[in-house]
C-alpha cells in the first residue's frame, strides 16, 4: 500500500501544518511509514503553496508524490497550477469550493467542501479552514483514526486556539459524515 | 532489536537529536536555508544540557569558534549551507591542521554563489573535499533519510574524535527538510567515541606525536599540558623549526585516515546486485533511484543502484566490488557530474561509458525519469 497525498493552498491558510499533522499521526500506527516534503520559499509565504505526504506499510523511498491518490486544493490558483497532477480517472480531488467554483467534470471523483465558508459562518475565523477540512478528509486520507488525529491537533495549535480548532475539526468531520462522496474510502495501491 | 523511541521529525531536527545524544554541548553558527533549522533548535536545546550556542558575526567565525570550545574539550559542531560553507573553507583547513575533532553539516541548496536559497542540490561534492589549501584529508557522509540524518551524526562524532578531524555531513535540502519516522535508540544501546588524552607527566608530553594509529593523544587547554596550537607547518612538538617533522606530519594527517578507511568507508547496493544496469548515486537521489529499481522490477528490468553513502575519501574498491560486471553505468546526481568523474576514475573500462543523469535547478528527480532516461538513451 503506498498513498500520496498533496494538500495545497495559498501561502497562510496553514497547509504546511496540515501534512505535518497527518505525519505526526503516524506515530501512533507503528506498521505505517510516512514521509512529508513541503513546497518551500516564498511559496509558502503567500504563493501557492504545497506539501506532499507519502503513507506506506512499505518503506518509503520517492519522498514526494509523482501519482497522488488524494489532492486538497484550497485556493484557485492552487488549483490552476496543480490540478495537471491529478489523475483524471484515479485521483480523488477534494476541494474548497468557498474559493474554489468547479472542478472539471473531466475529473471523475471529486468532493467539495466549504471549508472556508463554514470556518467563517460558524467560528467567525477563515483561520481555521484548514483544519475544518482535515477533519472532512481524514476518513479519506486515514479511515478510523479521527481520535489521533484529534490529539495532534490538540497539541499542533496554540493552547488559546485549540477548542476553536477541535470545534472546526468536528464540525469538519460531522460535514464528511453528511455529505461523503459515493466512493469512498479513496482507492488505494 | 534496540530500545529507544519513534518520532516524526525533520532531517536537520534528527541531527540535532543525534548531536546531543552524542554529547555535543557546543555549537557555533550562522543561519542559512536551508540548514537554519539546525541553529534553531541547537539555541532552543543546548541550554538546556549546560552546552552553549552561540551565534557568531558569520561562518568563518562559527567554525572557528567551533575549533576552540573543541580544544576546550567539548564536543561540538556547525551547519550551514553552501555559501556559508564557502566562507568556511578557511577554517575547515584550521581544523585540520590543529586536528580539532568536530562535525560540519553542509545542507546544500542550488549554487554558485547566493545562487537557490530554497532548492535542493549536490554541486558541494567536491567542494567538501577540495575546499581548503593544501594536502589534507578528512571524512564525509551522505545521508539520504532523516534516520541517515540521525545516524551519521553519531557516526560523524565518532570518527571526529576517534581521528581528529573534522568530519563534514553533506546533506542537501530535501534530506533536511523531509519530516519523517526516526528511531531514537536509548543512549545505552549507542557506542560513543571520546578522544585520546594525556595521562603522561606534564613536561614527557609532546604534543603531535602520534600513537601507534597515528592520532596524537589531545590535552584539553588549561590543564597544563604545553599546548602550542597554531596553523602553521610545525614540528611535533608544536613549534616551527623542523623542516623534516612538518613534512612527515603532512604525510600523517592524511595517512591517519587513509590507512584506515575499512573502519568507515560504506557502499550499499539495492536491488539486482548481479544486474547489469547500475544507477550510482549519493545523498537524497539514492531514494528516487530505489523507486525506479522497484519500478522497473515490475516492468521485469533488472537493476542495481549503488549508494555511496561515504563519498570522502572516495572508497575506490567498495565501489569497483559493488559494480562488478555491470554493463551499463549511470551515475544520477544534482550537479552537472561530479561523481560521474569519480566513477570514471575508478571503472577504468573502455568499453563501458559512464553515462550521467543530471539534474539542476533545484529539481529533484522522478523515479519515472531514471526509466526512461535508460530507454531513451539506450
């Protein structure tokens, strides 16, 4: 089993945190591997910005993703630049469709979340967005481990912010409970 | 199976964990990208195990304050990447010199010059062996992991005191950037080094006679053992004046690792150790090359990718033995080819080309490349 996953956003939005908590997890599932590389310089600084994560029962050797089984796109730009890496018949892609309008309908599994416009709606902060949309994806990404996931975010966040974080994260995963895609969890290789 | 613990963490964060377990308390530096992580959290964490960081006005500064905590007994080191490696040179050849054991991490990015802050890159290759003036020599490891992060820091440490000398960790930016799982073995499952001192009356002491492996045993400033430490050509006992001692101590500092390369030097092969393709590779390309073994197994293509993992001295004979009766070679690396001219060096066959698959820019190759450069250029 080998899983790429690509986040991918504006420079801001707190992507880069989000493959480094998908990767802290993993500490908690000893039979998988994990590698996270990240798009670094400006990029991340208010540029499209991304992080790669790698999951594996395997060890991993390519640190990077070069066929995704999961893209998270968080910005139209971002998805203007990176949508030619998905696969157009395999790779599931997840969007935030606040600041995103569509995905082409050449792309066959997709999955839309209003990320941004719930975090603004329900906690009046787009801060937290993306980990509203963690909490949407990790069945997808990770099924069944929505507890440590909760735990590292927990412990990712500042301590003032993290009831609003764990109140996005639930609100999150309580929208991917209502409203998951047809075929899920996402295939994996 | 060793005892310890598994935490995610960066390639440059698994160098300072290996650092302080080896009993680094000093570090000298300057921030650069993309090494600034390991300042960061040296200044965070020394502290905190009564060691000192310190950062100084600029490279050559750091490491030369880096060689005086040394003398001053400690264990200690730097990192910085290419342009402050530049400014270090000077002092890299001060360490060897005064045979001041300490571990240079070089994280390299995209050259000459200020060149790529952020991309990755292998053009220091010959850099961290050539650097400095003179004859000399010294020790340098390839890491491709963040375990290799952490592994070689040990090992770093361990053969600076066991030999005195510096011993530079070349790293690149995807190595010390990856966040990924990294055993930490309790420290009693490790074997640390720890120099030689004199235990000799004060005035029998000479102060760069060797011992039988030819290290010189190594006082610590200020506990009375004469310590005449300077730069210059000198006679064993420190001074200068003896023309016919200088030039055996020369011959020494390079003989004292040369002569004993077996206790060190390493070269692993991954897949089809018998096939006649070989890809050969350093550093973070080791990785995307292992993928394009795996992948081509699948497409029923036989492949071997050695991995130099110590690239100074070049280990000539490991990697003749590891390429035996390969065919067709490619060398796959960072630069505009470097090793190749090592590889070129060692595999003396005519009827064998050393081909080269290069990459710069801050590009990291695609195992899916490695393939079809073989196909395309067959």
């Amino acid at each position: 089993m080998r899983k790429e996953i690509i986040f991918t956003g504006f420079g801001g939005q707190g992507i880069i945190l989000m493959g480094v908590i998908i990767a802290r997890m993993m500490e908690h599932f000893p039979d998988l591997q994990v590698t996270q590389a990240q798009s670094y310089g400006p990029a991340s600084r208010g540029g499209a910005c991304r992080t790669d994560v790698v999951i594996s029962d395997q060890q991993i050797n390519y640190p990077k993703s070069s066929r995704p089984d999961v893209m998270i796109f968080m910005s139209e730009e971002a998805r203007k630049r990176l949508l030619s890496e998905a696969d157009p018949e395999k790779t599931l892609v997840i969007y935030d469709n606040t600041l995103i309008k569509e995905i082409p309908t050449a792309y066959k599994k997709t999955f839309a979340v209003p990320a941004t416009g719930e975090a603004e709606k329900e906690f009046k902060n787009r801060m937290v967005a993306n980990i509203y949309m963690l909490g949407a994806t990790i069945e997808l990404i990770n099924p069944g481990s929505f507890d440590v996931l909760k735990k590292i975010v927990a412990s990712s966040v500042p301590k003032k912010f993290e009831e609003l974080n764990i109140k996005a994260l639930e609100a999150g995963y309580e929208y991917y409970r209502t409203h998951k895609p047809a075929e899920s969890p996402a295939a994996s290789r | 199976m060793k005892k310890g613990r598994i935490k995610v963490m960066l390639g440059n964060e698994a160098c300072v964990e290996a650092a302080l377990l080896a009993g680094c308390r000093f570090y000298g530096g300057y921030p650069i990208t993309p090494a600034t992580e390991i300042l960061e959290i040296m200044s965070r964490r020394l502290p905190l195990v009564d060691g000192l960081c310190l950062q100084m006005e600029d490279e050559i500064a750091a490491l030369v304050a880096v060689v005086g905590a040394s003398w001053g007994g400690t264990k200690a080191m730097t990192a910085t990447s290419g342009p402050g490696f530049c400014l270090m040179q000077e002092a890299i050849g001060l360490a060897v010199a005064v045979e001041a054991p300490c571990v240079i991490v070089n994280v390299q990015r995209g050259g000459p010059a200020s060149g790529q802050s952020t991309s990755t890159a292998q053009g220091d290759f010959y850099q961290a062996r050539y650097g400095s003036n003179g004859d000399y020599s010294l020790i340098v490891l390839c890491p491709s992991t963040a375990q290799e992060m952490f592994d070689h820091t040990i090992k770093a440490f361990n053969l600076s005191e066991r030999f005195r000398i510096p011993v530079i960790i070349l790293s690149d930016e995807v190595v010390g950037h990856i966040r990924e799982k990294v055993f930490i073995p309790d420290a009693d499952q490790l074997t640390f080094v720890e120099r030689k001192v004199p235990t000799v009356p004060m005035e029998e002491f000479v102060i760069f006679k060797p011992e039988e492996n030819g290290v010189p045993l190594m006082p610590t400033f200020n506990t009375g053992y004469k310590s005449p430490v300077i730069s210059q050509a000198k006679s064993l006992n420190g001074n200068r004046g003896n023309a016919k001692e200088a030039v055996e101590n020369i011959r020494r500092i390079v003989s004292k690792i040369e002569d004993h390369m077996d206790e060190f030097a390493e070269v692993q092969v991954y897949g089809d150790e018998k096939a006649e393709t070989a890809f050969v590779t350093f550093g973070s390309v080791c990785r995307a090359a292992r993928s394009a073994v795996d992948m081509g197994k699948e497409k029923g293509l036989a492949i071997r990718s050695v991995e130099v993992k110590t690239v100074w001295p070049f280990p000539d004979h490991l990697v003749r033995r590891a390429l035996a009766g390969a065919k067709r070679i490619v060398v796959a690396e960072m630069n505009l080819g470097m090793l190749q001219r090592e590889i070129e060096r060692v595999i003396r066959q005519p009827e064998i080309k050393i081909e080269l698959f290069s990459k710069i820019g801050g590009i990291y190759p695609q195992p899916q490349e490695f393939l079809r450069f073989l196909e395309e250029k067959r």
